[in-house]
C-alpha cells in the first residue's frame, strides 16, 4: 500500500501543548478507526508552523477525506516514491 506525507499548514503548530496534540491526536485515531483499516497514520513531526504527517492508504483520497472529516488542513499530500537512509550508500 502507498505511503504518503501530508503536510499541515497550522500557525504556531509548535506552540501547541501536550493537551492539545493529545486531543488532536484522539479525534484523528476516532475518525481513521471509522474509515477503517485500509488507511493508518504512522507518525507526525511537529514543526513551528507546520505538521508534517507519514501516513499508508491507498490513495490521496483517503487522506483528503480524513483531513476533511477532521477539519484538519491537508495543504499538499504527497506519494513517497522510495526511501533511502544511510545503508542506501552502500554498494
């Protein structure tokens, strides 16, 4: 299944307390667990003014409709194609 990251405009994000990702975090779990499993969020990197989400889904739709149900912003998905890390360096 595709993975993709999502990236979330939201001023400030950085500033956002522990109580506040938890409860964006519960309402994000509630709604994916009614989409059911063909999509899941694996983990969110939270930046000064930006949220940058990896989730898996079989495609860019899914995700749109999650951000819609959520009301959260979902200002570019996009497909990741492969991954490297350090041992791609190797021969």
């Amino acid at each position: 299944m595709p993975k993709f990251i999502i990236e979330r405009e939201i001023p400030d994000a950085g500033k956002l307390s522990a109580q506040d990702l938890q409860s964006i975090s519960q309402k994000s779990c509630s709604i994916l667990n009614a989409m059911g499993p063909s999509i899941q969020w694996l983990e969110s990197y939270v930046t000064d003014d930006k949220i940058y989400c990896v989730y898996i889904a079989p495609d860019a739709a899914a995700i749109q409709q999650h951000a819609e149900q959520g009301g959260f912003p979902a200002n570019r998905i996009s497909e990741v194609k492969t991954i490297i890390d350090p041992t791609s360096a190797e021969s």
